[in-house]
C-alpha cells in the first residue's frame, strides 16, 4: 500500500479555501467560516485543517486570531498562481517576480513574434484600440490590458509559458490599474501600441528594449511604494 500524502492533503485544502474565498469575492479583511465550519464542509479532520491554516498564514494569506476568527490578509484568487500566492507585501518579494517576469514575458514576445498569425495580429490591433479608447475616457481599462497581453502570450504557441503568465494575472493588473497605481499606469499606456508595433513588423530587438523600459519603470515604481 502506498503512503498517504498528507502534503497533497494539505494543499488541496488550501486551494478549496481560495476557491470558496474567490467564488465568494471575498476580500481581504473578511472572515472565513470558523475552523468547524471549514473542516465540516471540506470533511476533513481539525488538525489537518490548522496545519492548512498554518501554511496559510506563513504565507500571510490569512490570519487566525484566536477567539475572533479566520481572516483574508492577501487577495486569494483561484487563477492565481503558487508564486503569486507567496508575495507578500516587502518590495524585495515583488521585485523578485518583476525580475522573472521580464524574462518571460520576453521570451513570450519572441515565440509570438515567431509563431503570430495574421488574424492575431488583426485581434492584436483590435485590442490595443480598446485598450487606449478606454483609457482615453478614463475608464478602468484592466480587462483590456490584460486581454492584450493574454492574447500574446496565446500565440506564443506554449501552453506551459501561457499557465505561468497567466498565473500572474493579479499581480499585472494591479500595477497597470490607474486606481491602485495612477503614476505607473499613465506612464505605461504608450507602451501597448509600441509593442503591437514590434510584433506586426517582427522586430525582437525593439521588442526587446520596449520590454526592458517598461520593467525598469515597473520596479522603481515598486521601490518608491514599497
């Protein structure tokens, strides 16, 4: 018989805890149902669900305060990725995934530019519209970011490169949203019809440098507010 793993056991508790606090929008400050509750539904044992619990708040994703309740400290979402759901709020945590996300959005820019077909780059085009008519009636033109990007790193033609990037959704939006962050958001709305140009003319070195400026002001937005 082969052992029981008590650390998958774990983690799928977790994930049913993101998944009830994301179908539940719940937010960060919120409390969750009381450990009984939670081991009842999930049927589970309560030591188990505390050693879950206790992961969970090394992550500082939530907060158990003994007598009060189980507390949101982070935005769980259950799109998020593990790396995603490991920051915190210190500015090196963040900088480290700017830093490994410049690579691979790099690296998705050049197998797009590779693999693109014409339509995409109409679709491309039709996106960055949107995007840039949004913002220019000052709108929240998150979805329409994210929509652009998504779209390049589909056609990049690497489903394990899309899971990871796409992993990282939160974490992109929040830098780019004009209401959480209106300095770096201003500073970057150029940048999308820069890069659709690189990718329709299939010019990796600009690309490449379009990329690089965007990231630079990316972390010393993220040391100022920090």
């Amino acid at each position: 018989m082969k052992p029981i793993n008590r650390v998958k056991l774990t983690e799928s508790i977790m994930e049913a805890i993101v998944e009830y606090a994301s179908s539940n929008n719940l937010r960060v400050g919120d409390r969750l149902p009381s450990e009984r509750e939670l081991a009842g539904a999930l049927k589970v044992s309560r030591p188990l669900l505390r050693e879950a619990l206790r992961k969970m708040e090394s992550l500082n994703l939530v907060e158990v305060l003994p007598g009060k309740g189980i507390f949101i400290k982070a935005p769980l979402k259950n799109n998020m990725s593990y790396l995603v759901l490991h920051i915190d709020e210190g500015k090196d945590k963040a900088l480290q995934v700017s830093k490994i996300r410049r690579v691979l959005e790099k690296l998705a820019i050049e197998e797009a530019i590779a693999n693109i077909t014409d339509d995409e780059i109409k679709e491309l085009e039709r996106r960055v519209n949107l995007l840039e008519e949004k913002q220019r009636r000052g709108e929240d033109s998150r979805e329409e970011n994210w929509a652009f990007h998504s779209l390049i790193y589909r056609s990049a033609g690497n489903k394990l490169l899309y899971d990871i990037l796409n992993g990282l959704k939160e974490f992109h939006l929040f830098w780019e949203d004009p209401f959480e962050c209106p300095s770096f958001a201003e500073k970057t709305y150029f940048f999308h019809r820069e890069l659709f140009k690189c990718i329709e003319e299939k010019d990796l070195k600009k690309a490449y440098a379009v990329t690089d400026k965007l990231f630079d002001m990316l972390e010393n937005e993220i040391r100022k507010s920090a």
